[in-house]
C-alpha cells in the first residue's frame, strides 16, 4: 500500500500535472499553438482508456508486478522521448507511449493490486490511503516543474521527471508489488467478468460515472474563464478554482467515513446531488467571493470521490472475482468522458455563453445522482 501510494503519486505528478507547466515553453519552442500540443494530451488520455480493458484482463491473470514494472519503464523512457521531441508528430508518438503507460501504473491498476493482496476488510481503507496521498501529486509536482523549468529549461525539467519516475517508481513496482490472485469473501459473486455486460445496473452505473466524469473535467477546464466572467479578478478566480483540489481530499474522507453506516453508492449518490445543487447555484451567487467559497466549498467535496466510490461500489456489486477486467471495462467509458468533455463544453460555451454550461453541469451531477441511487434498487447479477 505504502509502495501504491509512493508511485501513483509520482506517476500523475509526471505523467499528468508536469504538462501543464511545460506547456507554454514547449509549445513555444516546437513552433505550434497550445491547441495542437494540448491535442497531444487529449491523445494520451484517450489511448489510456483504450488500454483499460487489456490492462485489467492482465492485472486478474497475472497480477501487478511485470505490468507495473513494464509500465513505470515504459513512463521513464517516454518522458525521456517527450524531452527530445522537435515537431508535433514527434510529441503525439511520445503521448500514445504515456497513454499506455498511465493505463498501467496509476490508480485503476494500482486498486486491482490492492483488491488482490488486501483482506476484504481492509480495502476500502488502502484504497483511501493511496488516494489520499495521491491527491498530494498536484501540490508537489507543479511547483517542482516549474522549478526544474526555470533552472533547467522544460527539456531539463523533463530529464529529470523521467529519473524521478525510473528511480523511484519501477523499483518500488519490482520489488513491493505481489502476484496474487483475489482474495474471495464467501457469499461474493464468482464467474467471468463479462457476465456484467447483461446486468442493466451496470449500464446505469457506467452511464452516471461517464456522465459525471465529463460535468468534472468541464469544470477543470473551464471554471477559471467562468469565475473571470462573474467580474473576478484572475489571480482570484485561480485562487478559487484551487479550492477543487483541496477539499477533494475532504470528500474522500467523508465518503470513507460514511461508508461505516451507508453504502458506497446512496454516499456517492448524496455527494453528487450536493455537487449539482451548489453549481447550479454558482451563476446566482457567484458574483460575490463569499457565495462562489460556498459553491465551490460544497461542489469540491465531490471534486475527488469517484477515485474512492469506483472501487468500493464495484466491489460492493460484484465482488474480487475480475475486478481489473470489470474495473478496466468500466474506465474505458469514464476516461474517454473525461478527454473529450471539454471540447463538447468548450462548443457549448460558445455557441450559448458560460451560465448554460455551469447549469448543464449541474444537471449532469444530479442525473448521475440518481443514477446511482436507482443502481441501489437493481437486482446484482
């Protein structure tokens, strides 16, 4: 777990938050607009939700060690390539490898290891461990890559990314990581992972994930342009948007918290409902620092819940038995969301202005709400 934690942290400090440092220096250099190198990105992230499925197929034959250990290889020797890239087909060829790679060492993988060596009783817990210290990885690696930038230029920067990602990751994975089957609670639910294909609760579980996935990345993306439109001063709409991050570590507490009393999915399913309504109230209040603290305050609660609900609910459903194909199955879906939801908002905000987005936001929250909720009343398979 310890090990888990250490890696995950280090695998989306470099292979997620490093890009948005870099971007303006690099896009600079290479001679292309932040658009088409932020299409290299949107690119990874797509590749690693193609990857789920195959990952997590591996993760239930054959455990975590070999593929991890592939995974944290392949990471170092990719940013290594993004440091030599010259043009944009270079960059893109470089982002398909960190797609893979990121399908392979960060939190799903790192969850079906978890499952697979921990104690029924005791999952839920590491993973909260892991995703508490992982939400660490934005507040570490964007200060230090700016730093590294400054001093060594993004080239350097990324140089020496890639040694933190060889020295620390790949060892850690070789040696910490166990082969192990699942660990089978009786009276869980055994048999092929594909049996969640016929159970219509999984559909509705994936369709409110996906939902809510993109609602979240539009925010991630937009919120800052929003705030400045409601009259606020940029450095004071980033110092708001801030507050997402810093109380998703909140909300994952929270939902563990609960879960000692309620299930995973009316938790998650109450989280959300709270999200929508504060969002949709931001357009009214927002233009007052005070009101946007609150909505911002009670819709980041939920900014971070999913990296804890995902496992638990699985689990909750449908048991050990497949869960890195189950997991993979259900990421693919909610990680395509996530890469192309900002373009859909950005179309949106420009054809209808920013207060419809925030309000389809809103709605998106509430409607994986109940998806959730209605998930609850529907028989398991």
């Amino acid at each position: 777990m310890a090990a888990l934690a250490v890696t995950t942290t280090v695998g989306y400090g470099v292979l997620t938050y490093a890009f948005s440092v870099l971007l303006g220096p690099m896009s600079r250099e290479l001679g292309i607009s932040t658009t088409t190198a932020v299409g290299a990105s949107t690119v990874a992230v797509l590749v690693t939700g193609v990857m789920s499925i195959p990952v997590g197929r591996w993760l239930d034959a054959r455990g975590g060690r070999a593929l991890m250990t592939a995974g944290s290889v392949l990471a170092a020797v990719a940013v290594l390539g993004w440091s030599q890239v010259q043009n944009a087909v270079q960059l893109y060829g470089v982002f398909v490898g960190i797609g893979i790679a990121s399908a392979m060492v960060l939190y799903p993988p790192a969850f079906a290891v978890v499952v697979a060596v921990a104690r029924p009783e005791s999952r839920t817990k590491a993973i909260l461990t892991i995703t508490l210290v992982g939400g660490l990885a934005s507040s570490i690696f964007i200060p230090l890559t700016g730093w590294l930038e400054h001093a060594r230029g993004w080239r350097g920067a990324l140089v020496v990314l890639a040694g933190l990602v060889a020295v620390i990751a790949i060892p850690l994975h070789a040696f910490a990581v166990r082969r192990s089957t699942p660990r089978i609670a009786p009276g869980q639910p055994k048999g092929s992972p594909r049996r969640v294909l016929k159970d219509a609760g999984f559909w509705v579980l994936a369709g409110s994930f996906v939902v809510h996935s993109a609602a979240l990345a539009v925010i991630s993306v937009h919120l800052v342009l929003y705030l400045i439109s409601l009259g606020h001063r940029p450095a004071t709409a980033a110092t708001l948007a801030g507050l997402l991050g810093l109380l998703s570590v909140t909300g994952r507490i929270v939902a563990s918290v609960s879960a000692r009393w309620l299930p995973m999915a009316t938790i998650t399913a109450c989280v959300l409902t709270v999200q929508g309504v504060a969002i949709s109230l931001l357009p009214v209040v927002g233009q007052q620092i005070a009101g946007a603290v609150v909505c911002l305050t009670l819709f980041g609660l939920g900014f971070g819940v999913s990296s804890i609900a995902t496992p638990a609910i699985l689990l909750d459903r449908y048991g050990a038995d497949g869960f890195g194909t189950i997991s993979g199955i259900l990421t693919t879906p909610v990680t395509i969301a996530k890469a192309v939801g900002p373009l859909g908002g950005a179309a949106l905000a420009e054809a209808l202005g920013y207060r419809p987005l925030i309000l389809t936001v809103a709605a998106a929250c509430l409607t994986a709400a109940a998806g959730l909720a209605i998930t609850q009343r529907m028989p398991r398979m």
